[in-house]
C-alpha cells in the first residue's frame, strides 16, 4: 500500500462515475487496502471493539459510493490482497501512535454512513 492511499482513497471515496462495471483489479486492490486500514485499527492500535459486521457495511458503501459492480468479488483472492496490504501498511516507517491517529482520522467517519 503506497503512502498516498489515504489520499486515494479519500477522493475515491467522493468520486462518482456514471456507470457500473465489474470490480476492477485496481479496486480490489483498494478495497483491500481498506480493509487493511480496518485490520491495523483493530490489531495494532486499539480499536478492537470495531464490530466487523459495520466494517463490511463500510466496505460495501465505499464500494456502492463509487459505483462499483461486486458481482465478481468472488473471483479475486481478497485475502492473499489483504494480508499484502497489511504488511504494507505495517512496514510504513512512521511511529505506530503516529501511523494509528492518521489512520482513525481518515477512516472512522466511514463507519458513521453504516450504523
């Protein structure tokens, strides 16, 4: 995961395109550095109360908000992505109190749009 996800994902997040196709490689690739984002939170910085239920709703409405077709989620190794994202994420070298407040900031709202 690059260090300017935050920033991709954000304006992606406000993004709107006109029409649906199926997810492309590079937004499963997104979505999985978003999950990613939701795992540290719960593993590394404390957040482990994070019901994984509103996650998955958080997801789907990151996915819906861009206009993305799930039709094919299947046919992607979401967890092999995942877990690269992860370690991606993990080995930024920013000190992890650093890395979790920047990281809650620009997520947690997400999980508000999915109570």
């Amino acid at each position: 995961m690059k260090k300017s996800l935050k920033a991709l994902l954000l304006l992606s997040l406000f993004s709107v395109s006109s029409t649906s196709f199926a997810l492309s490689e590079s937004e499963a690739e997104d979505l999985a550095d978003l999950t990613a984002v939701f795992v540290y939170l719960k593993n590394d910085c404390g957040y482990q109360e994070l019901p994984d239920g509103q996650i998955r709703r958080a997801l789907i409405f990151f996915a819906q908000q861009n206009r993305w077709d799930l039709s094919n989620y299947g046919s992607f190794d979401m967890k092999v992505l995942g877990e690269e994202s992860y370690r991606d994420l993990s080995g930024i070298a920013v000190p992890n109190d650093t890395k979790c407040k920047s990281l809650a900031r620009d997520s947690l709202s997400l999980l508000a749009y999915v109570k």
